[in-house]
C-alpha cells in the first residue's frame, strides 16, 4: 500500500462508520476509530495518523517499543490491543493510554501494582470471551460481576469498558449476536457504583464487521487489514 492509498483507505472506513452509526440513529462524533497497526512499519502508521485515525493500537510489546523509538505514533494516542503476558505489563504501563485486553485477575493485579508503583493510574478495558471460545482468553460474561467487584479493590487501574473478539465468521451479520450480547453486558454492568469503574467505552469491531459492531454500540473500533491491507506473516 502506497501512502495515498492507506490515507484514502481511513477515509473510507470513516464514511462506513458515519453512515453505520447513522443508520442506528448514533451521532458518529462519539466513535473513535483505532489503526490496528501490527505488522506495518512506522511509515504505514504515520500515513494511517495523516489520514485521520485517532488512536493507534498494538499488539506486541517489542514492536511496539521499536515503531514508538521511530516515533511512529506521534500525534495520537496509543492503545494496547493484544494479549498482554504478566512480564510484559511493566513495558506497556503508562506508555499506553488505555490496554483492551485485560483478561484475567492477575494481570488486572500485576498492571495494578506496576501503576501504583509508579504514581499513575492504567485505564483498561476487560475482554470478554463473548463466544465462549476454547482459543480465546477473557472473562466469560458469567464471571464479569465478579471480574468488576475485584477490580473495584485494585487502587490503580480504572476500568472504562469492554472489548471483545466474536468468533470468526462467513459474513459480518452472523457476529450481530455476540455484539449485541456484549452491548447488552456493557448496559447492564454501568450502572454499578464503583470509585474506579467507569463503562463508557465498548470496543468491538475489525475490519470485516466494524460497520455492524457501529449498528450494535460500538464506540471503539480496531480495523487493521481495511486501513493497511493484508498482513503478510513471513
Ligand atoms: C489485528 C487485530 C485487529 C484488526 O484486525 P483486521 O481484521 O485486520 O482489521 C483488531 N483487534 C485486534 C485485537 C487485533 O489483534
């Protein structure tokens, strides 16, 4: 991809998500769109952030240390997408503005005691196992009233939402499902009353279905493949 190309790539997705959110009567200013970068070079990411994205996110911590040295992100923000191991946390802690991928009650704990130690407080996002899938991490929808009680006792973290990954599927409707169950826990769980739980963000939606998880009650969308075009794994 050229950087004319991936420039008018986030322009196109940006339409979709316009019209998406108003076809379900939402006001698109409230929808942030994230590059899902992994895989492409500093000057892909800086041709993504020319066109408009508002949020960068990454997948593995090394790369992301590499293309953050070249100053690939400059000018937006930076997300941590991707399973997070406990030995990482210390690399993505404050560097990240906010981690979708909280999967589990001791990485809560390790990213909690890493921020406290340094002052500041990690806004995250829990995954959600929304299909109940063998190969996927996160807390089943059963477990985040638990999940949330926990995290309410951890000093530094703030939750701000939830991301999910739905199972892979033949046509962006068939994950309609999923996002509306996830949109539904999203709705049911922010009435809670926690100091450092506050449920505005819902992140869900990659390129094949961004435009359907818009339709459902997506705020945050992670599109990769749509901006930069296929990955190539060597
Ligand atoms: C890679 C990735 C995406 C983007 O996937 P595409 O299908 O390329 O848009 C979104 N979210 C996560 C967590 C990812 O790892």
């Amino acid at each position: 991809m050229t950087e004319a190309e991936i420039i008018r790539n986030v322009q196109t997705v940006r339409e979709n998500i316009v019209r998406a959110a108003e076809e379900a009567g939402r006001d698109p200013a409230g929808i942030r769109l994230v590059a899902a970068t992994k895989m492409n070079d500093a000057s892909a990411v800086r041709a993504a952030i020319a066109g408009g994205v508002d949020i960068c996110g990454e997948n593995r911590v090394q790369e992301m240390l590499e293309k953050q040295g070249q100053g690939a992100y400059d000018g937006v923000p930076l997300h941590f997408i991707g399973h997070l191991q406990r030995n990482k946390v210390r690399q993505v802690v404050g560097l990240c503005e906010l981690i979708h991928s909280a999967d589990s009650l001791p990485l809560l704990e390790e990213i909690s005691r890493v921020a406290g130690n340094r002052g500041l407080v990690q806004d995250v996002l829990l995954e959600i196992n929304i299909g109940a899938e063998d190969s996927k991490s996160g807390f089943s929808p059963e477990e985040l009233p638990e999940a949330l009680e926990r995290a309410a006792l951890l000093p530094a973290i703030r939750v701000r939402g939830l991301m999910a990954i739905p199972p892979v599927c033949e046509k962006p409707e068939e994950n309609r499902p999923f996002f509306l169950a996830l949109q539904k826990l999203f709705v049911d769980n922010s009435g809670k009353k926690y100091d450092n739980i506050r449920m505005d963000f819902l992140s869900m939606g990659m390129s094949a279905d961004y435009a359907e998880a818009v339709r459902c009650g997506a705020n945050l969308v992670r599109v990769g493949t749509g901006i930069f075009g296929p990955r190539h794994y060597t």
